[in-house]
C-alpha cells in the first residue's frame, strides 16, 4: 500500500483527490490536512508520498517542502497547483521536489504517477514538461560548472545518469544495462553524491546543463 498525504488549502480539493486515491488499487490517503498542519502528519504518519500544494494562505509551500527535506526520512514530494509558470517549476524543482503536477491532472492518470513517485521516478504533467524543456532548463549552450561535476563521473555513471533524466526506475536502468538493481542503487547514490544533489530531478537538470542528454547537432535533444 501506497500511503499518500494530500496538503493543500482548499477543502474541496482535499476531498476530491482523497477519494480518487482511495479507490485506486494499492494506494491510500492516510490524511488530508492544510499547510500548517503537514509538517506534524508527516511526522505522525509517515506517508510514502506527499502532494502538496505550492500556494497556500497559512504558509508557503515552498517552506514546508523545505521543512519536510529537513527530516530524517523525508517523503517523496511531488508540487500540486493549479500554476504551471517558469518561477514555480524551477523553485519546487530546486528544492528537492520530485514531481509537479497541475491540479487538473486527469484523475485517471493519478494512480499511475503516485505509483511512479514511489518507485522514485521523476513526474511531471505534461503541461509542465513543455515548460521545463524550453525554459529554465533549455537555455542554450552549456553550463561550465554543471559539465565540470559530470567530468566526475565514471562512464558507467553517466550512462545511469542519462537513463536517470530519462525517467527510468532502477529496474529499468539495470535492465538496459544489464545490471542487477543493487549495483545501480549503488551506482545512482554515487552520481548524487558527485553532483551534490539529493535526487533524480536536480540529477536530470546537471545532466542537461552538461550537454550530456544533446546529441552532436541537436540543441535539445529529448
């Protein structure tokens, strides 16, 4: 079981996406609580995952995703708003979300992304991607700093790096390499180690500062 922490302001919003996570197989909203109250039902219950809202009247959601980071065993945290703009992507992005999703996400498609947060995957609506790629990520050239951190890296390491920004799970990694999953957890603890991040999603924006994911010819290789 999946257990899921919706934070946000509106009621409403609250019990919508509690009861669709409820009726999802394998997944269950342990709480759903405001802003104020996130850091302490975290605390108290523990839930794989956290959707948490970025735009809230008690407290800024930025700050409490600040405050879960914080934790001994922090959460998986993926940002729910109803804004998509560059400001938003890149601050919940930059500090250690690992997903952004829009708040008129298809309830269909709900289960299948908390199950992919879990699995530690990097999530993103679709609307969101389109702003990652050609803006604050796609901004010509390449970072000198972002490539000096890759040059760190072993070949291996930056093959899983690369299948990382893909957005492939550590299974799927070891099987397009032929890995067993214990060396590429081994592998990926490294790469975050080497570039000083604490996750897939500030791993991918390196690699993509780097160059790493641009074919020869190509200014923003997907």
């Amino acid at each position: 079981m999946i257990r899921v922490l919706v934070v946000d302001d509106e009621a409403l919003v609250r019990t919508g996406f509690t009861h669709i996570l409820n009726a999802a197989d394998g997944i269950g909203a342990v709480a759903a609580v405001p802003g104020g109250q996130a850091v302490l039902a975290v605390q108290e219950l523990g839930p794989d995952v956290v959707l948490l809202d970025i735009r809230m009247p008690d407290v800024d959601g930025l700050t409490v995703l600040a405050e879960l980071r914080r934790l001994p065993d922090p959460p998986v945290v993926a940002i729910l708003t109803t804004f998509d703009t560059d400001e938003y992507v890149e601050a919940a992005l930059r500090s250690g979300a690992a997903g952004f999703l829009l708040k008129d996400t298809d309830p269909e498609q709900l289960p299948a992304l908390i199950r992919a947060l879990a699995e530690g995957r990097t999530v993103l609506s679709s609307q969101v991607v389109r702003t990652v790629v050609d803006g604050f990520l796609d901004q010509g050239g390449r970072d000198p700093y972002a490539v000096q951190l890759v040059a760190r890296l072993s070949g291996r390491e930056r093959a899983v790096l690369a299948l990382m920004a893909e957005g492939l799970s550590n299974t799927d990694i070891g099987e397009r390499l032929h890995l067993s999953t214990g060396t590429v957890k081994g592998h990926v603890s490294a790469v975050f180690e080497k570039l000083k991040v604490d996750n897939r999603v500030q791993a991918a924006l390196v690699a993509e500062r780097a160059g790493l994911l641009r074919p020869p010819g190509d200014g923003a290789a997907r």
